[in-house]
C-alpha cells in the first residue's frame, strides 16, 4: 500500500532539485502534489515535473507564486485548496543560492533575497496553510521544511523524505 494515498501536498519551490525529488516520490507514495514554481523562468521545469508525475499515474497541478510573498502565499493556499479541497502536508523547500560566493563575499541585497525566501517564504506559507490544517487536526505534524543545501545530493534527499514518511506512518499520523 502507497504510503501517502489520497494525501495532498504542497511543495514548494519543486519545479527542481530537491523539491523536484521530493514531489516526484510524493506522487510515487500515491500523493496529489501541487508544483510551486517562483516565476515565468521556472515554468517549463515545473510543467516538466507535472508531466512526468501525470505519466507515471500521479496527479499533479502547477502553481506560481514568490513565496516570499504573503499575498502571493495566500493566493498559492486558495489555488491549491480549489483544486484539492484541503491540504494534508507543506513542504518549505523554496529557496535561493547565494550565487556560489562565499560567505564573505555575499553582500546585503543578496543576503536580503535569501533571507526572503528562505524565512519569510517557510513562515507566510505555513501561515496561509495552517488555519486549514489546525481545523482537520493535520496541523505541524505533517509539515516538513527542507534545508537548501546545494551539496546535498538526490539520493540523499530521497532517503531523508523516505524517513520523514517511516516517520509519519510510524507515529499512526498517516494510515
């Protein structure tokens, strides 16, 4: 038995990378997935990984918004919950790179995007998602935040979301 079946998700930043691994065995775990893809730029790759879940049987839907945004949070959680109903899991995982530099050599714009998606990003979207969540009692327990780590390899990735869900079925939060 698929261990997330007729769970949703919320993934953002997934239109690659881990988030990208992450939706992908989501969706192999029986999840409906939405892909969060920050801009025009993004939309090929996340039409890419909807495509490739819908082929293997998944379902799947694309979604834009700069989560570093709370009215675009907030319009984010209404799209999914229109397509969706209700929302069972949030993966944070949106995040940006300081451009390869080092630590410092990072300036304070680029200091101010990363910290923008990365804090501000994890908190208005769990914050648009959880009054939906504390109310069906899904709240914290099914929310999971990926560190961005550019040296983290896929298969890494893929072992640590695997954990999380042994984890969730374990503790008798997903039957």
């Amino acid at each position: 038995m698929k261990k997330l079946m007729n769970r949703k998700a919320l993934i953002t930043g997934a239109s690659s990378g881990i988030g990208k691994a992450v939706a992908c065995l989501f969706a192999e775990e029986g999840a409906e997935v939405a892909i969060n893809y920050p801009n025009i730029a993004q939309k090929e790759n996340a039409d890419a990984v909807v495509a490739r879940i819908i082929n293997d049987g998944g379902h799947a839907i694309t979604i834009r918004a700069d989560v570093s945004k709370a009215d675009e949070n907030a319009s984010m959680v209404e799209q999914f919950l229109s397509q969706f109903g209700n929302i069972d899991i949030l993966v944070n995982n949106a995040g940006i790179g300081g451009q390869g530099l080092a630590l410092l050599d990072i300036d304070v714009e680029t200091f101010d995007s990363m910290f923008d998606v990365h804090v501000r990003g994890a908190f208005f979207a769990t914050q648009a998602v959880l009054p939906g969540m504390k109310d069906r009692r899904a709240v914290t327990r099914q929310w999971v935040s990926v560190p961005v780590a550019a040296e983290k390899r896929l298969d890494q990735v893929e072992t640590r979301a695997i954990r999380v869900l042994k984890s969730a079925r374990h503790k008798n939060k997903l039957k």
